[in-house]
C-alpha cells in the first residue's frame, strides 16, 4: 500500500462526505536534498479536501490537529508537506 492509500484510508475515521487528496510531490522534486531518502519516492507533497461531520464546532486549529494526529505516523515517515482545507458539512452545503 503507498502512502496516497494509506492517508485515504486513515482518513475515513473522519467518517468524510467527501474527500479529494492530490498528490503534488511532482511539484518539488527539487527539495529532495531536504527530505533525505523520502524524497525519492514522489510521496512527500499532498493536498487535501476533506468535509466531515465530525469539524462542526470546531476551531480551524482543533479541525486540522485531528487530521495531523491520524497522519502523525506519515509525517514520521517521510510526509512533509500536506496542505489542508477542511470543511463541516453545514459549510461546504453553502458552497
């Protein structure tokens, strides 16, 4: 399993209505230099949208420490970019 499955699946904890993540590890393919071996496996640069239930009420801080706590063994391991926009269901209805 790569590590794109592995944050998907990790995710559904979240119990998400919807969910798009983008691998853009592509993109900084210079940086290599900075994330040592992890560099070399195009698995370091991830986008997210995600909308969950589970943010309403939640402080933009608290909505993204639940996503980082799930994923805290990913960044461990080589993740190191992950850029996140996180909605409540109410939200993401208004759009």
């Amino acid at each position: 399993m790569n590590r794109e499955q592995r944050i998907l699946q990790l995710l559904q904890n979240l119990k998400p209505t919807f969910i798009d993540l983008k691998n853009d590890s592509h993109k900084h393919a210079s940086h290599v230099e900075h994330l040592g071996s992890a560099g070399f496996t195009g698995e370091t640069h991830y986008k997210l949208t995600i909308v969950s239930e589970q943010f309403e009420n939640l402080s933009r801080i608290d909505r993204q420490r639940k996503v980082n706590d799930l994923l805290s063994e990913e960044f461990q391991t080589g993740l190191h970019a992950f850029e996140m926009k996180i909605q409540s269901v109410s939200e993401y209805k208004k759009i």
